[in-house]
C-alpha cells in the first residue's frame, strides 16, 4: 500500500462498506441512492427556488503534484497553464493551485475514474468537504461570507481562488455567475454550512440535493428566480 | 490597521491571509565551525528601519506559498528598494 | 402639529400614520419619519438630559451624531433618533433622566458647574485612595448614557455582513459624488457609492433654488435616477461610512428595514481608489445656553421642514454665517414660517441675491450680528443678539433659533484616510493640504459653494479616479474608450478653473458678550463649555489635541461633528497664537458609531469536528475546544477521570484523536527535507517501523514530535501533534526555501482519521475484526502494518504507546472511520471496550512519564533539557538541522531548567498544574502536570525546574508553593525519575 488513494478504499471486499459525509443538513432526505457506500441525497424537502447549497462530498477528489506539472496529462487532463486557471473536461475539474500542483475533482455522471497508481497522486476526497452553491443570487451569498473578489469582470470563467470563506481557507471555484464549489478541510464542513446557512438567512439558501447540481451542469436545471 | 500584500500565486490579498516570515537575511548558514555568535546573529538580529526591505511572507489562508516581496513598513505599501 | 403641506421635496407620506410610544405617552409620526422627525411634530422640544449636567437637550442636528439625540428604542439604548426610521409599534424612551426628560431631577447638577472643571475626574476623588471606589460608583450612577436592558430579545440572526469588491468607491451620495461615479463607471469599472441618507442627493435633495433653468432637487433627483439605472454602479443608501483604512479599504454599516432581512449590516469594501465627497457640516456658533432645545443648526431646521413636512417652529430667529444658511432663512419664510430675524456674522459677503429676498420677504437682516444668548428655561423662549463687540444688543422672542458660526468640510473620512490639513484664512476651515495616493476629493468638501462648480468637481474626479487607475493597471484595465476619457479630462479641468471657488468664510467662533462661558459649549456630548476650555488652557493642555483629551472635547458620541474645528480655533484664541500654527484634531474611526453587535456580525463559531464527532457524543463524550477542534475531553462527569483511566490499565480503550498531524511527503528531495526539520537522522529509517523523532526550532526548543514511516522510493508518512498540524508545511517550506528541493507535501490531517485502542486487551480486540497476523513477533511495539479491517476497509496502523499500555492507532478513511469505529465497538463489547476523552489521555501519558509539548516544554527549555537529547544526530553538521546549532551553544550552559519527576510526600495533597516550586523565596521553577495516580497509590508529577534545585544526591525535595484564594499552601515532594508506571516497558512490549 504505498498510495494513500488505497487507505480507505476496500481491498478487495464485497459489499462497500458504509462512508459517511462530514456534512450533514437538517432538511428531510427526500430521495437518496447508496453509491459507493455513501448515501447521496437527489433530493431534499423543502429545497426552495434557490439559491441552493448543496454538499458533493462523496465526490472523487485527487492532489497531483511533480515540479515539471505541465509535461504531465493528469487523469488524460491537459494542466491549465496559469495559477488559477480552471479546465473542465469529461465530468471533471482541474484546477491549477500553484507551480507545481493541481487538483481534479469528479462533477460528472457516472463513476469517477480510478486513481492511477502513481506517486504524483494523492485521493483526498476525504481530506476535503465540498459544496455548491447554485442559482442566481450567488453572488449575493458569497458577499456575505467572503471578501475574496470572485466575480471579477474580465476574469475569464471557471476560475479558481485559494483564500477564506467565514474565515475558513477554502478552494473557491467559480464556475458561472450562478454557481461556485468550494472545497474546506473536511473538519471544517459541518460548521462551514452551518455558518452560511447562518450568514444568510436574509436570502434564503436552502440546503439541495445532488440532482440540481447535476442539473446544472447539464445546464438542463432551473438555474434559480432571478 | 489593514495594507495588502501581492501574492505570486493568487494576486492582492488582504494581509490578514498572510504570516510574515521575517526579512530576507540570506541562506542558513553552514554549521561546521559556526560559533553560537555568528548563529545568534542570523536567527535574532533585524535590522529594522523604515524603509523598504526585502521580507519573506506565507500565504497561509490561500496558496500555502512562501514568497519575498519588497515592502515599506512606514508605509505598509509594497515598494521597490530605492535605487 | 399639522403638517406642512407636502411639496416634491418631501420625503415623507404625511398620509400614511405611524403610531408609536414616548416615553409611555402614544403619539403618531407618519411614513417615512425618523424618530426625530416625528418626536419634533408632535411637540417634544427635550430628547434628554446632557451627560454631566443634566441640562434638557433636543434635536440639534438630523445626522444623529451627537449624544443630545440618542434615545432608548425597545430597551436597546443609545439609537440616533436623527437616522432610526420610525415604525409602527415603537416604544422610545429618553436617556440619562430620573423621570421625564421635562422635570429631570438630576437637573439641578447643572448649578454644580464651578465645582467640576476641565479634568474634574481626573483630579479629584483620588485622595485618599481608598475613597475612589465609593466616589466611582457615585458617579457611574450618574454619568452614563442610557441602560443596558440585557433581558431585551436580541435577534442574531438579523445581523449581516457585505464585502464588496470595487474599483472606485465614492463616499458621499450628493451632487458631487453621484457626478463622480458617473463619470468613473464604465464597462468593466466597478463603483461602489455610500450614502449615509436613506436617498441620495445630498444637501441639493431639499434646495428648490433655480440655477441655470433648473432646481437643484431636480437635477439631485435626475443625478440619483442616473446612479440607480447604472449598470457598474452600486449605490447603498442608509449606510454612513465609519472609516477609509490602508488601501483603501472602506467599511461602513448599513441601516435595512423589515424588508431587507437585516436590522443594521456591517459592510467593507475594497476599493482601488476612493472620491470622498462628504460635503460640509455646520460649526456650531459657541454662545450661552446654545444647547437649550430649539437651538438647532440650519440644515435641520431646513430638512424638517422641506424633506419631512415638520414646522421646526412657530418664530424663528437666525444668527448664522453661511449663505446657504440664508437661503434657508427665505425657504422656510416661503414655507410660511415666521422668521423674525436673520443675523450675520459677516459684516460683508454675503450673496446679495439671498439679501434681496430676505428683504422682499420683510425679514429683518442684521450683518455684523450674533447670538449672544439663548433664553428660555426649558425650551428657547428667545433670544439676544448683538453686535460682535457686543455694543447694540437687541432681544427677540421665538421658539427656533437657528444657529451656525459657518461651515466647514466634513473631513472625517478623508481624515481616516490619512489625508492632511492645513488652516486657510480665507475659508476660515481647515482646507485639504495633502492626499494620499488613490484619494481624490469632490463637491463642497473641498471648500465650494457654486452648484456647478460642485457638480463639475464630482465629474472630475470621477475621470482622474478612472485615469489614475488606468494609468496604474496598464493593458489590464478596460481602456478601450481611454483617449477620449484623456480629452474629456482636459476639458474639464479647464472648464473647472473657469467656475467659482471657494468664496470666504465665516471666522467668528462665539458670541458677543460671552462672560466665562460657562453655560456656552463647545461639546455638548460631555458638556465641554467655552470655560473648560479656558481651564484646559490654563493648566497647560493649550493645544487641540491635549484640550481634547482633558476637557473631553468632542470624545463622546458625536466624536468630530460638533466640536470639529472649534476646538482648535478656541486654543488658538486663548492662547492668543496664529491660527494657521495649529493642527486640527485627527478624527479617528469610527466615524458614526455602529452597534457592537453589527461590528460582531452573524455569531457561529467555525471549529473543526473529527469524522467521530457525533459517535463520541452519543457515547457520552463531553467536548471541549483544542486548537482548531471540538474534542472528546471526558466521558462522564466525574473529571479526574477514574473510570475511563482503570479501564485503559485494565481492559481496553478507544480514543479518537484524529486532530493528530498526518503527512505525506514524496520527491527526490524529501529525505533532505525530513532531514532538515528533524533533529535525528532521518535516513536511519526501516520498512514496517515507526522513527519518533522530533523538530526544533532555531533556539534549540521543541516544537513538534511524531512518527515516519517509509512508504516507498522517496515517499514517506509522518504524524505530528495535533497543534502543528496548521503549521507543518508552513514549518517545511519556510526552513528549505533556498534549497530549490523539489519534494512534494501532502496534508492527510483531515483525509485520515486516527483511533487509538489501547487497553492489555486491545489484541484480542482488533484480531476480531482483521485477519492480519498480530502477534507480537509479526507486529512488534514501534512497528507499522497496512492491515484490512472489517469488509477490507485499509487502515494504517502503528503500534505506539503514549498511554503506556499495548496499543495501535488506527488511521483509517475519514469517511470510513464510523464504521470502523463501530467495528471495534462491537468487537471490544466482550473486553469491555470504553471511550476515553483526552483528560484521561493525558493523565495516563504522564503516569508514563511521557511529554506534551506545551506542557512539559515552554520557550526556555531546549530539547536537552526535557531529557530527550538522546533524539538528536549530533555529529550532522550537513543537513544544518534547524536548532542544531542552538543545541550545541546551550549544551553545556549551568543552572539551566530541567524536566524532573517528582513524588508528592506522604499526607502532602494534590497541588495544582501550573503551581510554583520554591526555595524560601526564591521561585525555581513550576509544576508542568501533577495527578493522582491510581494505579501507582500516589501523587506524581513533572516540574521544570533550575538544576540546582535537583542538587547532588540521589533523593532531593521540593517546595511547591500554591496561593489558592489567599491561603497559602506548600506542598513537599520527592524528586524520582519520570518514569512513574511500567518503568520497564514491558505492559507496551507485551
């Protein structure tokens, strides 16, 4: 076991042994599926017309670091040239952190692929709580928790900023003006959504399940009242 | 008290994203036949003036990058050493 | 009182009732009232009684800055009745009263004067020393503005916070500063304009004076379309500025109603340039009783009357020193308000075209007049004015005197910002000397008065704000209509230098015929009178600044507003010195006082929770912060933790300690790394084994301790205290960054939780839910296995021993470890397995004999001297091993503090961690962690301590010295070798 992507996972057992998110909302599961050993929420009750928060923890995450990082193709993924450039490609995220790193997240359907075992890789989709926040008054949710500038015109989209979130250093994807993902340290994530269902309640962020999410990147979903 | 400083990674950002790391005093130095003075002198020695200085910042809360940068403590804004 | 008729200035729907309690009493204000507005309409001339006097105060002015205006709303006290919107159901009460603020009975303080000078506090009660406390409670019980009622329902969840990203932010919403952000958006260029009104405008928002075929509210109204239209253009209204930190950073709070989810919402925004266009404040004219209700500045008398519709009086006098004080004079005389009289402490100056009205209106005009005394007991009943020498003086009844010695810039903000002034002896206001680099100033903070002047100066420094920052960001910043910006610039500044500037002001500071001054004030917030300042100067604190502080001149609620220059024109008077020698006070945020609890925000504490959070607190766990985490620190309530301790000596435990550091590091270079920050030789490591080691930093202290463990060719796993997590690669990165090394780090702190079993049981334990071989042969003490668990999840597992007894921690998935956790629940239930907290844990460590850094470590002591010196690879001079070299200077220093163990003597108690070991009077040392051990029959412990305190011979005491509540305590104890339980190792070996 020399590849920590192997801790966790089951060495050749049967059935997947139960996983348990960092996040867990207080909205009534509505609709749910086990994957994996998680058990996805596609819906929740309640979930409102947006903006939604919606937790994709279980979702696949690895670190890929090497000095030489734009030689490299990572999971087939060309490596974005520049410090917070963001490439999505065949349902995943990468996103270039610094001069040597990036890090791909799963966002598509179907299952994630496998860690390919090599020393540049690290699985760390348990090192991380994930979330999105979906729906048009995005923007509106993230000035109430952050002072980083996440909606810059001119600055071309997806884009990655690496900085505090309520006071929690956070991976900020924006991906559209109607939806970001942000990634904390796992330990961090109950009491991150916790703080932006808090610091928010004037706009009325619901708790969602994965379905909206995937909705919206298929760009079939309602994107949320304007 | 707030100033901003200029991330290589990640750009301008509040100062409070950063831990300062000291001004840049040159390469640890060897430590065969280093004598307790000359070793004192390098980890606790600062010149301090206000004026700009070469210093070492962390971006702890963003990129998790060390970086130096040239900056003015009477001023607080980033400025080139004069020349 | 009824209502003016509305007209296309006013703000309010004289239609639309709100009702609303003062002081018990119900009365009605209507829609889109302050409550001072209302309060004024329906007659109440006293809001409260002054701070130090008592005297009866009202509304002076509507921005609700000084402490006159502050009420109680709903038991919340200290709310700005100028700028608190009024709604229906309100109870608003006065302050600072004992009964109603009519007949205060405290009022007869105000006779008191001559016994409270300048610096009264300061100076007296004193003496003896011991009278302080009574005389303190005496007076806190007096002084004071308004009751906390801390039963009051404090609603969290309507505080907000706003952080806003600009290029320009403008402060200021009237003509000058909507012009400005006009001409600064443009595509790709954010502004962000604040306004403290609840509309934009500014003072052109009320003046119905025609310039150029228009009225001034209507080009305001046009502008604030514009604004709220714009699409690069954020315009937040009700939200006063409190102050322009480094970099232009802006913050301020804002005022929302039911409507906007938020009571008051603290808001910053980071700004690359900043236009201030704060406009003008009125200097208060200094003459007696100028604080009596129904004194009141012009603007307000102005602003009751065109934005709300109120009568701010049935007979007004004026003695004022602006024109546009003037141009209220005839307004309000057009409204039907009588005006008796307009005083002008101009001799010459003033703007002929307001004369002639002020005479087609029959309103008498005396230049060269001011008030000189304020008469009335309660309320103002009239006035007497005089010439400035004070020879003619004439009285004349009236129920509003409206008073000002002029204007001045509101500096406040540009003050904050860092900006410098200089006294101008043609404004008579102290004039913007110099700015800071990305601040520019628009409209009449900068002195003028001319209406397209203001509006022209706005445009400008909207385009040199929009230049600036082109010219500073080159091809990054939209340029794309650049050149003609360039020409519209230079048109503009031309054009400004054809347009008037800043006419002469008024230099008058007080009245005629003042005498001592000691009913005129100066600040009304503490009730700094003319006569306290002559007794500043007096005792020698002669300059502002000093004035400030000992007379209490402009630090209470109203900070700047209502002293603002006068202060520096009264020390320059008295002291006879030029003006243009002094320095005005600095104004200092917050500029506008917001609630404490907006500046604290929206209340949630972040903290991290481990993967076993809830499994923990379902067992029991009670939690307690540690660092960044909420950990397990007990399981019942008993906090010495008996039963959790026997069952780990005797059975078998489970302990989360997932906050535990965990690390990958990989590359060519890594062992260099691990090579430099350890204080071993990292490249004695072995496959399947843990290497302790530990790190220092370069005065030879230990910082961090933990396990590596090779994982592969150049890749390595190692742990950390739980502390150093946050820190490590920080820590890796700062000690090799002129290496150039090319290794790789990895934080798995949060990806990998930790369960520590540890128990004589705990073989018997995992072997049930892993088939890997666990003997002691096949899985020694210090080994390290990558073993199965339950239905094949992966753990790594280390056999360690911090609590003493055979043990393996287990780090497994985060997201498995529930489920693992359970696994050993129920695998454990027949050994019986306990959960232990981190009390138990570091009692059991100690009995050990084992070190917290922290705890037994502290800045003075050095590795080596906590006995752990057998760590260091002393002959490795090479890998410039961070502290090394600190180590070697300080080896063989005398007397230095060591880490010893000690017994407690027979019958001696349990003293406390942290208590002081003494010899007579000589403090040599502390207790680092001292407990009662069970299993041992005594109590043991760890002191650093002076070594001469260890003496020579084998046995040698201490004197442990403990103060608890002012009983003295000592404590005798042996000091034994740390090694308390199982010296041998042979229970962690087993």
């Amino acid at each position: 076991m020399k590849n920590v992507s192997e801790v966790g996972a089951p060495v050749g057992g049967k059935a997947r042994p139960p996983r348990r998110s960092p996040i867990q909302f207080q909205s009534v599961v509505a609709e749910s599926e086990h994957r994996g050993g998680w058990e996805v929420a596609h819906r929740l009750e309640d979930e409102g017309d947006g903006p939604w928060l919606i937790d994709l923890s279980h979702r696949a995450r690895w670190d890929y670091q090497d000095t030489a990082i734009g030689d490299h193709r990572p999971l087939g993924l060309s490596v974005p040239p520049n410090p917070g450039d963001v490439v999505i490609d065949g349902g995943l995220v990468i996103s270039r952190m610094n001069r040597t790193q990036v890090s791909i997240g799963h966002i598509g359907a179907g299952d994630p692929p496998k860690t390919p075992n090599e020393v540049a890789y690290t699985d760390t989709t348990d090192s991380h709580a994930w979330v999105a926040v979906l729906g048009a008054p995005t923007p509106d949710v993230l000035e109430a928790i952050s002072n980083l500038d996440l909606f810059a015109p001119g600055r071309q989209k997806p884009h990655l900023t690496q900085g505090p979130v309520l006071h929690v250093s956070c991976q900020v994807i924006t991906l559209a003006a109607d939806g970001v993902l942000m990634a904390m340290a796992r330990g961090y994530g109950q009491s991150f959504v916790d703080g932006v269902l808090h610091s928010t309640r004037a706009l009325d962020v619901r708790p969602a399940g994965e379905r909206r999410f995937n909705d919206w990147t298929a760009g079939t979903g309602n994107r949320g009242s304007t | 008290m707030t100033f901003r400083l200029t991330c290589p990674v990640c750009g301008a950002r509040d100062v409070y994203e950063f831990r300062y790391g000291g001004p840049e005093r040159g390469m640890r130095p060897a430590q065969e036949d280093l004598s307790p003075e000359e070793h004192f002198r390098w980890t606790q020695f600062r010149t301090t003036r206000p004026a700009p200085q070469e210093e070492w910042w962390y971006h702890a809360a963003g990129c998790g990058v060390w970086f130096s940068t040239w900056r003015n403590p009477a001023t607080n804004r980033e400025e080139g050493p004069a020349t | 009182m009824r209502r003016l008729a509305p007209s296309p200035t006013t703000r309010v729907e004289v239609d639309r009732p709100v009702p609303f309690r003062w002081v018990g009493r119900s009365i009605e204000g209507c829609q889109g009232d302050t409550v001072a507005s209302a309060l004024w309409n329906a007659g109440v001339r006293t809001f409260g009684r002054s701070f130090e006097y008592h005297r009866p105060r009202g509304l002076f002015d509507l921005e609700g800055e000084g402490a006159s205006q502050l009420v109680a709303i709903d038991g919340l006290p200290n709310q700005s009745a100028g700028t608190t919107a009024l709604r229906a159901g309100m109870s608003v009460s006065a302050q600072n009263v004992s009964g109603d603020p009519r007949s205060d009975l405290y009022g007869v303080l105000d006779r008191f004067d001559r016994w409270m000078p300048a610096g009264f506090y300061y100076r007296r009660f004193h003496r003896p020393y011991r009278a302080w406390p009574f005389f303190q409670n005496r007076m806190r019980a007096l002084a004071g503005l308004g009751v906390l009622d801390t039963s009051s329902p404090h609603d969290d969840a309507r505080r907000s916070e706003l952080y806003l990203n600009a290029d320009v932010a403008v402060v200021g919403g009237g003509v000058s500063g909507m012009a400005a952000a006009l001409a600064a958006a443009r595509p790709g260029v954010r502004v962000c304009l604040f306004e403290r009104r609840p509309w934009l405008g500014g003072h052109m928002d009320w003046r119905v004076r025609e310039t150029r075929g228009e009225r001034l509210y209507e080009r305001a109204h046009g502008l604030a379309e514009e604004v709220a239209a714009h699409p690069h253009i954020r315009a937040l209204t009700a939200a006063p500025v409190t102050g322009i930190w480094g970099e232009n950073l802006v913050t301020g709070f804002q005022n929302g109603s039911d409507a906007d989810g938020f009571d008051e919402r603290h808001w910053e925004c980071r700004a690359r340039a900043v236009i201030v266009a704060t406009g003008t404040i009125e200097r208060p004219l200094v003459f007696n009783h100028n604080d009596r209700p129904g004194v009141m500045v012009s603007d307000t008398a102005w602003r009751l009357a065109r934005s709300y519709a109120v009568r701010p009086g049935m007979r007004a006098v004026f003695s004022v020193g602006d024109d546009l004080a003037l141009e209220a004079a005839v307004d309000l005389a057009s409204l039907g308000i009588d005006v008796a009289a307009v005083a002008d402490a101009r001799a010459d100056g003033a703007d002929p075209e307001l004369v002639a009205a002020l005479e087609r209106a029959g309103i008498e005009f005396l230049p060269g007049y001011a008030a000189s005394a304020a008469l009335g007991k309660h309320a103002v009943a009239g006035v007497t004015i005089a010439t400035l020498d004070g020879s003619d003086e004439r009285r004349f009844a009236c129920d509003l005197l409206v008073a000002n010695a002029g204007r001045q810039p509101d500096i406040g903000a540009l003050s904050s910002a860092g900006a410098r002034f200089r006294h101008s002896p043609h404004t008579h206001t102290f004039e913007i000397e110099s700015l800071p680099a990305d601040v520019f100033a628009a409209g009449r903070v900068t002195g003028l008065v001319d209406a397209e002047a203001i509006e022209t100066s706005g445009r400008r420094a909207g385009l040199e704000a929009f230049v600036h920052l082109a010219g500073g960001l080159g091809a990054a910043f939209p340029s794309t209509d650049e050149p003609s910006v360039y020409a519209e610039l230079t048109k503009i500044r031309a054009y400004s230098s054809e347009l008037p500037g800043p006419p002469a002001g008024c230099g008058i500071l007080h009245g005629p015929n003042l005498g001592s001054g000691r009913k005129a004030f100066l600040d009304f917030d503490e009730d700094g009178t003319w006569k306290n300042a002559v007794q500043c100067a007096e005792q020698g604190f002669d300059v502002p600044e000093l004035a400030k502080r000992f007379g209490n001149f402009g630090l209470g609620p109203g900070q700047y507003r209502v002293p603002g220059q006068n202060v520096a024109m009264a020390m320059a008077q008295i002291t006879g010195t030029a003006i243009e020698e002094i320095r005005c006070t600095t104004v200092r945020p917050p500029l506008i006082a917001p609630k404490l609890a907006t500046v604290a925000g929206p209340n949630h504490d972040s903290y991290k929770r481990t993967p076993l959070h809830d499994d923990q607190a379902s067992r029991g766990g009670v939690f307690r912060r540690a660092g960044a985490w909420q950990r397990a620190r007990y399981f019942s309530d008993d906090h010495t933790c008996r039963a959790e301790i026997r069952n780990v000596r005797e059975n078998v435990g489970l302990l989360d300690s997932s906050p535990l550091g965990k690390f990958r590091i990989y590359g060519p270079d890594a062992i260099h790394a691990l090579q430099r920050v350890y204080i071993s030789d990292m490249t004695k490591m072995k496959p399947g084994r843990c290497k302790y080691s530990a790190m220092c930093n370069d005065t030879g202290n230990i910082i961090d301790d933990g396990v590596v463990v090779p994982m592969g060719r150049d890749d390595y796993y190692f742990t950390t205290s739980s502390n150093r997590a946050a820190s490590t690669v920080e820590w890796f990165r700062y000690h090799t960054r002129y290496d150039g090394w090319n290794y790789n780090l990895v934080n798995l702190t949060d990806t990998l939780a930790s369960i520590n079993l540890a128990g004589p049981r705990a073989r018997d334990v995992l072997r049930k839910v892993t088939d890997a071989d666990l003997s002691n042969q096949a899985f020694p003490y210090i080994g390290y296995r990558e073993i199965a668990v339950g239905d094949g999840i992966a753990a790594r597992c280390m056999r360690l021993g911090f609590v003493g007894e055979l043990s393996y921690e287990l780090h497994v998935g985060a997201s498995h470890a529930p489920h693992v956790w359970d696994l050993l629940w129920s695998a454990g239930e027949e050994f019986g397995i306990q959960p232990f907290g981190l009390e138990a844990q570091n009692a059991l460590r100690a009995e050990k004999g084992h070190v917290i850094i922290g705890a037994e470590s502290e800045q003075r002591v050095t590795l080596l001297d906590i006995g752990m010196g057998w760590l260091w690879s002393r002959e490795d001079t090479a890998s410039k091993k961070v502290g090394a070299p600190a180590l070697r200077a300080c080896q063989d220093q005398p007397n230095r503090m060591k880490l010893v163990g000690f017994r407690v003597d027979e019958g001696g108690g349990s003293p406390q961690d942290g208590a002081i070991v003494v010899d007579g009077d000589d403090i040599l040392g502390f207790v680092c962690t001292t407990r009662y051990s069970e299993a041992l029959g005594w109590q043991f412990g760890m002191a650093l301590v002076k070594e001469r305190a260890i003496g020579d011979g084998d046995v040698a005491g201490l004197e442990i010295y403990e103060n608890l509540g002012g009983r003295p305590r000592r404590t005798r104890a042996t000091i034994v070798p740390p090694h308390f339980y199982d010296p041998d190792g042979t229970r962690l070996r087993s």
